[in-house]
C-alpha cells in the first residue's frame, strides 16, 4: 500500500460559523457608516468655505468694474456685465453648482448663494450666504 498523506483536520475547522460572520459583517456596517458621516460633514464644510470663496472673488470682480467703469452694475445687467467684461471667465456659481444671485441698491450690493437647499432661510449646511458691501 502506497503511503499517503492526509491532512491534520481538527473538529470545527472546516469554515467560519454563521455567529463570527454576522459578527465580522457588523462591525464592517459600523466603520462603514461612521466614515459615511464624516466624509458627509467634509463635503458640506468644502461647499461652504467654496461659496465664502467664490463670493470674494466676485467682490474683488464688482469692485474691478467699479475702478474702470466708475459705478457697480445693476441688478438687471447682474455679474454677467463681469463675464462680458472679462473680469471673471464665467458665470459664478457656489458650491452646489447654482448660480450666485447679484442685487443691488443705493447703498450697495450684496451676493447671495442660498445654501444647500437652493431656498431662502434655512439653517446649518440650508442657510443663506450673504456678502453684503456698502458702496457709501
């Protein structure tokens, strides 16, 4: 008889049991979703701190037009008169990807990015972002 070699298999050691799966699956359920909520958090926080930015550099863009045109522009002709004038290479937009609204009035202007739910008021990562400049 030919010698053969068989396998030291001790009792239980053919797989995992269902209790250490279910185990093992939770905990990665658990590490899943705690990274979840922080790379959410991030993701709000970049939008915020992109609008901040995106409105500086639409003030620095308005008070450009006002050096070479000696007034800002209206409400009616917006920051598109910027991207006209090739002070900003196009229409701004905030860190939802909606447009930044321009208003202005005798006393100054101010941009507006309404937040994360696009609608005026709101609160945390929903309220308004305003940069209010007064021309007197």
């Amino acid at each position: 008889m030919p010698f053969r070699i068989v396998p030291n298999r001790r009792r239980g050691a053919q797989g995992f049991s269902l209790l250490e799966l279910m185990v093992v699956i939770t905990i990665v359920g658990l590490i899943a979703s705690v990274t979840t909520v922080a790379v959410m958090n991030a993701l709000v926080e970049a939008r915020i701190k992109t609008t901040h930015e995106t409105l500086r550099g639409c003030d620095d863009g308005l008070k450009l037009y006002a050096l070479r045109h000696g007034r800002f522009p209206d409400t009616a002709q917006g920051l598109a008169s910027l991207v006209a004038e090739k002070v900003l290479p196009k229409q701004p937009v905030d860190g939802w990807g909606r447009e930044v609204l321009y208003t202005a009035d005798k006393d100054g202007y101010a941009l507006t990015s309404f937040g994360d739910d696009g609608a005026p008021g709101g609160e945390d990562a929903a309220a308004d972002i305003v940069s209010r400049t007064s021309t007197k």
